[in-house]
C-alpha cells in the first residue's frame, strides 16, 4: 500500500508518500501490530515564513499556492521511482481537511481532489489534530494512550472513547504555540516565537507567572498579559523566557497527568509542533517516569506540521474502507477531533482502565494512603515542576484543600473530615468516606446528586476546581441509604463569578463523556440535580463554554 499525504493547514506545504508491505496491521482486531521500522515515509516540505509578526492568512494561503503544486509533484516523483510500474503510483490520496486557515485548506483540498481524480484513486479527508494523536500511535505501538497535542493554534488532551475521541482537556482561549507568539511579537521576535523563547531560557532565570489549571483545561491569557507586563517593566526578556516555559509546560503536564489519573491509563503520547521543545519533553517524560507510565514523543518531523502523518493516518483509514467522495470533500476549518467517527479502530477500544482502590493509589497530584477509618494524601514534589513553583503549589492547594473541604461540609455538601493537615509537607489526613470512586459506579442518581452539591457549592461561592468522576466518592450510610461524597478540593477556591461556576460544570461533563459508556443521561442528570438548587445563569453559561472550545 502506498499512500500521498498532503499537508497545509496554516504553514506548512507539505506532501508525503508512505508505504506498507502490511497493511493488515493498520486496521484493529486483525492480530497485526504495525512495524515502523519495515514500513517507509518520504517527506516534502516547504514552510511559509512571514517577514514580521505571525502567520498572515492571505500571505499564507498565497504560498500554498505556489508551494503545494511543487511538493505534491516531489512527492509523487518519488512514489514513481518506488512503484513497480503495475497501476497506479500510489493507492489513495490523503488531505488535511482541518482544522486549519480556511484559504490554505481550500488550496489543499482542491489539489488533493485533483491527483485522486487523474489518478483515479479513492480520496481520503483527514482531520489534521488526530493525524498528530495517530502519528505517536503509530510510532510508540501503545494500545490506547492519551494524546497531549500541543501546536500552534491547539491544546488539548485527547482519549479514545466509544468510537470517537474524546476531548478530555483543552486551552480554553488559545493554543499553546500561539500564546508564545504574542509574547514574543510584543518584544519585537519575528515567527515562530518557539524556537526563541527556548533558547533564550537557557539563559534565563525563573521569573514566577499565573498558573491556571481548571480541572484538565487550562488557560494561557493570563500568563501572556503578566508576561508582556513584565517585558514592559524591564525585567530581563530571557528571565520572562524562562518562567513562560516552567509555567506553561508544568501546566500542560500536570493536566496530561490528570487525563492518565482519570483514564487509568499508563500510556502518553505527544503531537504537535510546540511538542519539539526539549523542556516540554523532559517534563512529561519525567513526569511519566514518576508515575510508571509510558511516554513516546515522536521524531520531530512528525511533530511539526507535516504530510507524513496525514499519509499514515489515511493509510489506516483506507484499510478500514474510509474513503471520501469528491462532491462531500470540502474543508472544515473548525473540523474537531471528536467529530471524527474513528472507524479504523475496534468499538470495544478504550483509553479508560479498570480502576481499585485497595492499599496506595497514585493521584494526579498525590499519594492516597487508604486505611480502615482514615486516608492519608501526601502531595509529593514533582520533581519536573521547578522547585519555587512546586513548592508554591503543594502548599498553596494543601491548604485550600483542607478549608475548603469544611466549608463545603458547612454549606450541606457531604465531604471528609480533615483530622489533620501539614502544609509544609503537603500531607492530610482524612476520615475515610465511600466504598468507591463514583467512575466505577456511574449511576444517574449518584450524578444528580453531584449536580445539586456542586449547585450547593457555587451558592456559597465556591468552586470546585476538580469535579471529576474520579473526585466523587459514593457508597452507603448506617441505614443502608446511597450517599455521594466530595473529595479534592486542591483546585478550589471562593468566587461568586458564572464563568467559574459553569468551568466546574463543564470540568465534570468531560470526565464523564471520556469515562461514560452512556454520557447522555448522566449528563441529563447532572444538570438536573444543578437546576433544583442553582442558577438557571450557571446553565445557561455552561452552554457558552461548551461552544468556546478550540474550533468548537
């Protein structure tokens, strides 16, 4: 099998060949595991460089094209010097169908649908974000990982689930790489701002900025505004460099870490181009190494915007008879990855794992020591964070953990009694509640009840931070009668603000849509129990939320 890829979603022009003696391997359920090593991948690519400032669309989709006609024409030259000369010089035609800038898109669909059509070869749409997930797939020979994609215009964490994948995280305001662009065209540095804020940290020393993490998403505006404040007042641009990438690299492991807490899983692979960073790397790397879970960062060709990856994911899809005809071809600039019915994999596929309880559990942040009467939660330094900001966090949620968990007992919501708390060493003990986490026993009366304490909460002016499926207790009182608990609060805090009420909402209707095998119900549930107690101006917001994410 022999597949083109063409890329040029924002920047990049490229075009790929790939090839596969097996191609049985690509497709579940055959027994095969895909051999990268035996398997070949020629990339061509040629990168749009603005003059000043970021990416202009219609500069952009200018050279696209002049480049695409070029690179595709490489590409197949080169699939023609491979080919034995019996039919077509490749099987299939594979395009980024988004997300992406509209003009270039169009660009790339317009030469994709015209090779296949002179070809006569089957047409292939790729969403350009899960082609990044598939890549490290591909590559690391995981079974079922979590994804931390991590480029120009996107942040997200990403988990198989039901046939799709499912978002489990995301930027809530804009993607990583273009959050470093505006810090860097603000001191004057031409694009890719990436590849200079790294170096020049080297030599930088830490400078403390906002760290937002809200549940498994997380928002980078703050951090650019204190950065370009800092700029403004003179401290030393690589000292600024230095704490960007600290803050925003620790931000986006921590939250990788808590998509594997929530899943299970022990598996983590990276995509997109801010992923060639070497600290990012090291962090999740490190971080993985803490835990004892696999991490696999693919070779920086398949990190940055390239061909390769759309070809090996249209490769699959082919295998799976995914093909796409010309007159339902069109471009998405707002194409997400959970809109994409992922047919190439089994239905009985999952990011989510089995989970127990029994003895020491490893959290997301902590240690969870469960005895018979009590639990003992120890925040263990994370020794990929730098040391004051790890220090700062550990102490900071140690202690918004325990008062939070007593106001919110004062407030009617069931929580533990904290019996004792360090918050130099980051350790609480707790009285043990429930019999298990409420992910192991989804049930629509147990999530109602969620709702209605999470509504009991925002009334008293507090959030959450972390209402996560696995951040619920449930089990049985003296009476026999079901009783639902609140466990976690490290991430909350007091506020009388919609937007945070609703975030609290929306944190837990991720988990439950990437743990869930019948997310709608429960869903159902929850906003009901919310409803009986809350604001109708929570739901309503919630709803704006939902609609915000990246190229929602």
């Amino acid at each position: 099998m022999r597949i083109l890829g063409i890329e040029g979603t924002a920047w990049a022009a490229s075009a790929a060949v790939f090839e596969t003696d097996d191609p049985d391997a690509l497709r579940s359920g055959t027994g095969r595991t895909p051999d990268p090593s035996a398997d070949h991948v020629f990339i061509e690519s040629d990168p749009y460089q603005p003059d000043s400032g970021g990416i202009h669309p219609r500069e952009a989709a200018e050279h696209m094209g002049t480049a695409i006609p070029e690179v595709v024409e490489t590409a197949l030259a080169h699939a023609a010097e491979r080919h034995d000369g019996d039919g077509p010089v490749v099987d299939s035609v594979a395009f980024s169908r988004g997300p992406g800038l509209g003009p270039c898109l169009r660009i790339v669909g317009t030469a994709a649908r015209s090779v296949a059509q002179t070809l006569d070869v089957p047409l292939l749409g790729v969403n350009h974000m899960v082609a990044h997930l598939e890549i490290g797939r591909y590559q690391s020979g995981f079974d079922s990982p979590v994804c931390l994609n991590a480029s120009g215009a996107n942040a997200h964490l990403l988990g198989y689930h039901n046939g799709r994948y499912r978002v489990l995280g995301e930027t809530m305001d804009t993607g990583v790489g273009n959050a470093i662009d505006k810090f860097t065209r603000h001191v004057g540095w031409t694009h890719p701002g990436g590849p200079k804020v790294e170096a020049a940290a080297k030599d930088g020393v830490y400078v403390e900025l906002p760290y937002v993490v809200k549940g498994m998403d997380f928002s980078f505006s703050g951090i650019m505004s204190a950065a370009k404040d800092e700029a403004d007042a003179g401290t030393p641009v690589p000292d600024i460099c230095a704490g960007l990438q600290e803050t925003i690299f620790a931000m986006l492991t921590e939250v990788a870490e808590r998509a594997l807490s929530l899943t299970g899983t022990d598996e983590l692979v990276l995509g997109g181009g801010v992923g060639q960073n070497a600290r990012l790397r090291e962090m999740l790397a490190e971080m993985c190494d803490q835990r004892g879970a696999k991490f696999h960062a693919p070779e920086p060709r398949f990190l940055r915007d390239n061909a390769g990856m759309i070809a090996v994911l249209g490769a699959r899809m082919l295998a799976a008879g995914d093909t796409l005809a010309v007159e339902e071809s069109t471009v998405d600039p707002n194409f997400r990855p959970d809109q994409v019915d992922v047919t190439w994999r089994g239905a009985d596929e999952s990011v989510a794992r089995a989970y127990t309880d029994d003895g020491a559990i490893r959290g997301a942040e902590a240690t969870v020591d469960i005895g018979a009467d009590e639990v003992v939660k120890r925040r263990v330094p994370k020794t990929y964070r730098h040391p004051e900001l790890d220090d700062r966090l550990r102490r900071e949620r140690t202690k918004a953990e325990s008062r939070l968990t007593s106001d919110a007992r004062r407030a009617g919501v069931r929580t533990p009694v904290v019996r004792d708390v360090d918050p130099v060493d980051g350790v609480i003990t707790f009285q043990r509640v429930g019999d298990a986490d409420l992910a192991e026993r989804l049930d629509s009366e147990s999530v109602r009840v969620v709702g209605e304490y999470l509504a009991r909460l925002h009334e008293a002016g507090i959030v959450h931070g972390d209402p996560t499926t696995r951040n619920v207790r449930v089990g049985t009182g003296p009476d026999g009668e079901p009783r639902v608990y609140l466990i976690d609060f490290g991430l909350g805090f007091h506020t009388g603000h919609v937007e945070d009420h609703a975030m609290d909402l929306h944190v837990f209707t991720q988990s439950v849509e990437g743990t869930a095998d019948d997310a709608d119900p429960l869903i159902d549930a929850l906003e009901s129990g919310y409803e009986a107690v809350g604001s109708e101006e929570v739901i309503a917001r919630l709803r704006e939320v939902e609609s915000r994410g990246r190229y929602r």
